[in-house]
C-alpha cells in the first residue's frame, strides 16, 4: 500500500518517489516536535499512537547525517532524528535564528550538511521533473481539483466499502445496536473498514477526516442510510433490465422473515431473460404489517415505484407463506387479481403442492404437525451422528422388513419433510422418530450436548402428542387425493399438461370424501388410535380445548372433538384451496401448453389452442394473424418433422433457431413460461432463493439488514461505482453539499 507524505504543502508518495518514509514516533515529545515542524496543526490533538500508525514524514524533510542506510532495502532513522528542512518561512526563521547562536565551527559543519542535502535536493527533483512528463516533453504536474470532484471521490470511496461488505455479507454494525456504545466496545464494521482504507492510502478519505474531531465517524448513519437506499436503486436497476425489455413477469412471496426488527416478506420477480431462460430475482422485502388493502397498495407501490414494472404485465402470482401469515397474503393476491385479472393465482414450482396446501391451513393441529416437521428437519441436518441414530432406530423397528427399512433410510437422506409424500413418510417413521428422540434426550452415554438434547425432548413432547398423531393421520390420508396430481405439477411440461385436465376427478374424489365424512372420519380416528397406542400415547382431547369450551363443565369425546376440529376443517380446506389455485384463467393457461411440438405430438396435433389462448390475445404481436401462423406451426411439426425427436418443453421449443418466424407462437410460450407453477431453467436461474436462505442462516437476527440482505442475494450484479456518486448527488444534493471536503487550493500532488 502506498505511504503518504503528512508535511504540509508536500506531494510525495512511496508509488512515485524512491524515497524512504518514516512513521511518526512514539515519544510524546519528539512526536510533538514533529507535528509543529510539519506545521500539521490539525494534527496536534491526535495520539502519538494514531500518528504512528496512520501518518508519515518522507526523506527529504530530514538532514542527511540524521538517515542511516543498513541496506539495500533498509533506511532508518536516528533516535533523536527530528525534522527540520519544509518549505515554512516561519520554521526557516526558527531555523536561522539557532544557527546565529552556535559557534562558528557548528555553523561550518552544518554548512556543509546543508551543501551536501542542497546538491541531492537538486539532482532529486530534476529526477521528479523528469519522471513528471509524458513521451512527448508535455508537462504532467499535478492539476487543481476543485471541490466537487473531491467530494465525487469521497462518495466512491464510501460506495465501494459498503458494496464489499454486502457482497461478503459483513454486517455494517460489530456490536448490538441495544447496548449503549462504550469503550468497551470496537467501532462498526463499516467504520473499522474505513479507518483501515485510510491507512491503505485513501487520500481521499483521509483529507476529508484529517482535520475532524477525534469523536467524529467517517459516515453518519442519515448518509450510509441514504447511501444504501441510492445502492438499492442502481441493483434493482441492473437486475430487472430485461423485465422491462421482456414486458411480462410474475410475482412470488416467499416466507415471512425478521430482518432488522420488523416481520418482512421476500420479494421475488420471475421472468424470461434475453437467452429465454427462466429466472427467479430477489428485489426486496415487504413489510407485513397494516390491513388487506394497505399492503395490497404497498406490493403495487414497490412493484411499480421501485421495481418500475407495469402491473398490466404482471401474469403470475404466488405465496409461500404459512398459517396466518398466509391468510393475509391469499387476500392480498386476491385483491390484485381483481385489479389484474390475468395475474392469475398458482402453486410455486419451488414447493410442493401438498406441502403448500399444509401451510396455508390455520388450524392448530396443523401448526403443530408442521412446525415439528420443521424442527426435525433442522434438528439432523446439524450432525451426520444425528442422521445415523435415526437409521438405527429404523433398523429396530423394521427388523423383518429390511426393504422398507432401506426405503426410509433413503427418504431421510434428501430433505423428506418438503416433499409430495412426506405425511405418508412421516406415519411410517414416527415410531422411529420417537426412539431416537427419547435416546438422544436420555443422553446415557453423553454423546450430546445440552442444546441437542434438549431440542429432542421438545420434539419427543410434540411427536408423543395424540392431536399431533390424529393430524398427521388426517393429513396423510386427505392429501393422498392430491399427491400424484401435485407431483406431476412439479414433472416435465406433458406432465403438467395433463396433470391439468385431472383436476376434475382430484375434486371429485375429495367431495365425495367431504360428503361421507362420518364414514372416512371413523377409519381415520381408528387408524390414529393404532399407531398412539403402539407409542403409548394416551388418547385425549386437547388441553387447551378445556380452557376454551363454551359451556364449562361440558364434555365432549375425542372422536367427535377430532371430527369437528381436524378431519372436516382439513378436507373442506384443501377443496377450496385447490379451487382458488386452479381458475378458470390458470386452466386456459395451462391448456395452452399443447403449442409444445412434444405435447402436440401426444394429442396427434388434434389441439384447439384458439379457444384456451383467447386471454392472452393482447399478449401477441398480431392476434389477427394467430389462427393462420397456428395452422402452419401444427403443419411444420406434423409433416416436416419425420424420425426428429420433437422439442418437449417450452424452453428447448424457445430455442428453436426457426421459432422466430412464428412470432405469435413465441409471444404466448413466454407469457406461459412467466407462471410461477413452471420449473426454473437450471439452478443458475434459481440461485437468488438459496443465496436469501444462507443470509438468513448465517446471519444473526440483530445483524440484518434488508439493504445488505439485497446486495448479498445479487452480488453478481456489475456496480458502476460512478453511477450511483451521480445518483446520490441527484437524490440528495443538499446532503451531498454539506460533506463537500472543506479544504482550499487542493491538487493530485497534495493528494
């Protein structure tokens, strides 16, 4: 890193002179002395330690007899070295006056000292003046920087420490923002970075704080907020550039998270980009606070505000939410379905359909089933000795039936809590799971630590719970209706297809369920009482029943209270949830998949995509045309197409190099590829959802922020430093103002 000279009104630096420099001294009193000699006075009420540290005097401000060379690479100074040749007329006269009062034969000898330093003095700077000009003989002396540019340097240097802490998830605080700083506590992260940038060489940075208060930060905390809020702008900017081009997109809510003190829900736009890929971007956090119809005005206010997308573009919606949470937001995306009509509500391709299904449900059975399953799934992947004594406890329970046993064992070893079947998993493994958790919390041969085992006692209370084991029962059977139907959703693009016109009879079966539910409700009930007294789980109504009952005294049975608050709940719940996912407009769409050459195939090109493309007739470049360049794209693939594989999903069908002059045709498979309930690409294009979950895991609660959470998700967006000093000039010019660097006839040299 280069060493700045600290002497006033000298321009050298270790990068352009081969001169040594040395570090301020320790000694209070010969520190002392070398501030006045340096006519440094905003240096005067700084440590000796900070001099030492951040500060430097070159070479040629010392008498040559004070350096001694002790090798090639080495040069020090005398212990008592003080420095004494500036261009100051007041220390000259100092100088002058000390000369007069010693004898003759010092004068002489200092004379000559002063002779000797004049002669390297001059051959040094006729070096400098040389090095100082161009190939052509053109003068390169340092130029006058007025104060704006300075100011410009100063923002960049700020921007591109923030920007690397994002980028390497640094959190902008080092300590908790609730206890009161003291001396006992180190500075900010971003403070600390800045301090270290200046002893790196940032003569920008340290001009502007040279002359400040000891006490004073480098950033108040109104600047870094504005300053983040100008970063957030340029990233959303770059990232969503080829939405704006592309037109059309789709919206996902994610989870609702704590960031920063506030419960917020992630944002995420998914789009076609230039390459006709499928993407998913991370832009921001919602606050989720407020009525159905305020933060209904806030996701359009961010969408379009912030984000700059027309909400008319907007053809895809969907939440992940779970329990009340996700109430509030179905309301939400019904409101802008209202509002939006072809912004149509489907399942996340990122989840499957049974588990959505589960997650939106309220009732507390349901909360307690499917936060247990969240803690399992947490509670083994902290240890692999974990994951093995739950394949023990496997291994005991299905001695005779090792088949099953290795189909368990397989299922543990991917993430069995998230997927179509993990209720059916999970009634098979519960026995299982109950031993291993009472073993890891007996803790005989204390393997485990107290964290681990008490995180098993918790789960083992849950598990041996009878309103857990009825739920799950209930569960199981009651999304076994909609498993293969959700898994197909999550297959290959026929299988969606298809998976659409089976809808019907998923309905069918689950109303004829809802109308016999006394009879299925029985077989259920006796099913769950099996498998608890195989557990020794008592069966009883839960307690928070009697705490609630409307007519003290009353009793009720566990049957007929299991009835009325799990079996008919869930089953009516699923019905209107698989209605409200799959309209009439997410149909049509989903029939249009048939334009896929592969699908086409399969139905013998007998398709009549006319009718189910009728809602997207705006979305085409020329829907008077459509019927005649439809007939010619059936045409094409049914008699030009002989012993070629035809393309089976929308993406290879979009990077046909002919597609192009069917212009109608690609229009519509992008608009339909934009729907939320399609596979991303590849996992490049899904990278913005596992980069949110590591900020969330990595990141202590106290520590997040959402502007640093943004940068950290999309630290492979390009910042044009220079971009946003221009935009945070034209945000806030009047803040801008007020750090212009207060110092006079500044140059390159003085820098």
């Amino acid at each position: 890193m280069p060493n700045f000279c600290a002497a006033l009104n000298c321009s050298r630096n270790s990068t352009h002179s081969v001169l040594a420099f040395f570090r301020f001294p320790r000694d209070p009193e010969r520190c002392k002395k070398w501030v006045e000699n340096c006519s440094r006075s905003d240096l005067k009420e700084k440590t000796p330690d900070h001099l030492n540290k951040y500060h430097r005097l070159c070479a040629r401000h010392f008498e040559p007899n004070l350096i001694t060379k002790t090798s090639p690479f080495r040069t020090v100074l005398k212990d008592n070295a003080i420095p004494t040749i500036f261009d100051n007329p007041s220390l000259k006269r100092s100088n002058n006056e000390k000369e007069n009062k010693d004898a003759p034969e010092v004068k002489k000898s200092i004379s000559d000292s002063q002779s000797e330093a004049t002669k390297d003095n001059t051959e040094a700077t006729a070096k400098e003046i040389s090095e100082s000009k161009n190939g052509d003989g053109v003068d390169s002396s340092p130029q006058v920087i007025d104060e704006e540019t300075l100011n410009k340097e100063y923002l960049k240097s700020l921007f591109d420490v923030v920007v690397m802490m994002g980028t390497q998830n640094i959190p902008l605080h080092g300590h908790s923002d609730k206890e009161p700083r003291s001396k006992s506590f180190t500075p900010s992260n971003f403070q600390a970075l800045l301090e270290y940038r200046i002893n790196a060489g940032d003569e920008f940075l340290r001009k502007k704080f040279e002359g400040s208060p000891g006490n004073l930060e480098h950033c108040s905390s109104t600047q870094l907020q504005q300053m983040l809020e100008v970063m957030e702008n340029c990233v959303r900017e770059e990232l969503l550039a080829e939405v704006k081009e592309g037109r059309f997109f789709s919206l996902v809510v994610d989870s609702l998270v704590e960031v920063g003190g506030e419960s917020l829900l992630p944002l995420f736009i998914r789009f076609v980009d230039k390459t006709n890929c499928l993407r998913e971007e991370f832009v921001g956090f919602l606050l989720f606070e407020g009525d159905v119809e305020a933060f209904t005005e806030r996701l359009i206010a961010e969408v379009t505000e912030k984000c700059g997308l027309d909400m008319q573009y907007c053809r895809g919606q969907a939440y992940l939410c779970s329990g009340v949470s996700a109430m509030k937001v179905k309301a939400v995306v019904a409101r802008i379905a209202e509002l939006h009509p072809l912004a149509v509500l489907t399942p996340c391709s990122s989840c499957s359909l049974n588990i959505c299904l589960a997650n939106t449900m309220t009732f507390t059975g349901v909360h307690l089933v499917m936060s247990t399953l969240k803690k399992l799934d947490a509670f083994f992947s902290k240890s692999s000795l974990l994951q093995n004594q739950l394949e023990s406890a496997i291994s005991i329970y299905y001695q005779g039936n090792e088949e099953k046993a290795n189909v368990l064992k397989e299922a543990c070893d991917s993430k069995w809590t998230e997927q179509h079947d993990t209720f059916e998993v999970a009634v098979d493994l519960l026995e299982a799971l109950l031993l291993c958790m009472d073993s890891v919390h007996d803790n005989e041969d204390h393997k485990w630590s107290d964290e681990v085992a008490h995180n098993a006692f918790v789960i083992s209370e849950a598990l041996a719970d009878f309103e857990f084991v009825m739920t799950l029962v209930v569960l199981k059977n009651t999304l076994s209706f909609s498993r293969a139907f959700g898994k197909n959703l999550q297959g290959q693009t026929n299988e969606v297809f298809f998976a659409s016109s089976s809808l019907t009879a998923v309905l069918h079966s689950l109303n004829e369920v809802y109308e016999n539910i006394e009879v299925y409700h029985e077989f259920w009930f006796e099913e769950a009482i099996n498998l608890a007294a195989a557990l020794e789980i008592p069966v009883k109504v839960p307690r928070l029943y009697f705490r609630k009952r409307p007519t003290p005294g009353e009793e009720i049975q566990p049957e007929t209270y299991y009835k009325e608050q799990v079996t008919i709940p869930v089953v009516s719940h699923v019905i209107k949830e698989l209605s409200d996912l799959f309209s009439e407009n997410h149909l049509k769409a989903l029939k249009s998949l048939s334009l896929v050459p592969a699908i086409m195939g399969l139905l013998k090109f007998n398709t009549a995509e006319e009718t189910s493309a009728d809602i997207y007739k705006d979305d085409l470049l020329n829907p008077d045309t459509f019927p005649a360049e439809l007939h010619c794209w059936k045409i094409k693939w049914k008699h030009g197409t002989k012993d070629v594989v035809l393309p089976s999903t929308i993406y290879e069908t979009l990077q046909l190099s002919d597609v192009k002059f069917f212009p109608n045709v690609c229009a519509l498979l992008k608009v339909l590829y934009n729907l939320p309930v399609f596979a991303l690409t590849n996992d490049k294009c899904s990278t913005a959802k596992q980069r949110l979950t590591t900020y969330l895991e990595d990141t202590p609660v106290h520590h997040r922020n959402k502007s640093m959470a943004l940068f950290f998700i999309n630290c492979a967006i390009k910042h044009d430093l220079d971009s946003m000093v221009e935009k945070y000039l034209k945000m806030y010019p009047d803040t801008a103002q007020s750090y212009i660097l207060q110092y006079d006839d500044l140059s390159i040299g003085s820098l």
